[in-house]
C-alpha cells in the first residue's frame, strides 16, 4: 500500500502496520488536520485567564495515537533534528508535556503528507 512508510525516522514494521491502518485507504481522510483529529493529536484550547495554551485531544484512535507517540520518542532520542527542536523549546521555556503535544501534531501532519503522496 505504502512502500516508504518505514523511511520515515522512528516508523518500525508495528506502527506502520497502525498507521496504515488508521489511514485505511485514499480518499478515507479528507485533510491532515482530520489525520490528526483521528489520531487524537489536535489542539484544543485549555486557556485560562492570561496563559495561552493548548491540550491534546483525547478523542479518536487510541491505537494510532500510541504509534506517534512511540515515533516521538524514538525520535527524541535517536534523530538530531528533533534533539534540536526539544532543546530549542526546552530554552523558550515551554514543558515537555507541550513539546511532546507539539512533535506528535509534527509527526502526523509529516505522515499524512507522506501517505498522500505514496498512495497516489
């Protein structure tokens, strides 16, 4: 279905097999933002007063879900890019809970851009 899926940094044999799942075939998900509401990665707001923040959404595949994040922490200790990144927001101040929200938004906007362009 997917030849490249596993090119991806972090994708194993297990979580592409979740992922290709999830995504089930072509025309299924409409957008990235709806690949990342189905993964249960879009930001709601949990604002409060004067702090401007966000929360995942607890809704959507759970299994999917668990597959970005395994990809997050592989990546977060094995890619230097992403070793970058986490120590870039780390130094703005934001938490790891936050960062961790961020990747995983990253991770599934970079996955269904690529399973669009695999699957075509």
């Amino acid at each position: 279905l997917a030849p490249g899926i596993q090119d991806i940094p972090g994708v194993g044999p297990f979580t592409a097999a979740i992922i290709l799942t999830a995504y089930s075939h072509r025309g299924r998900v409409r957008s990235e933002a709806a690949f990342a509401a189905l993964a249960g990665v879009s930001p709601i707001p949990a604002s409060s007063e004067n702090t401007t923040r966000h929360r995942l959404n607890r809704h959507g595949d759970r299994q999917l879900n668990r597959a970005l994040h395994i990809i997050a922490r592989c990546r977060m200790i094995t890619d230097p890019t992403t070793k970058s990144y986490v120590d870039r927001r780390t130094a703005e101040g934001k938490a790891r809970r936050e960062i961790h929200r961020c990747l995983k938004r990253f991770i599934a906007r970079s996955i269904y851009r690529s399973l669009a362009t695999l699957t075509a």
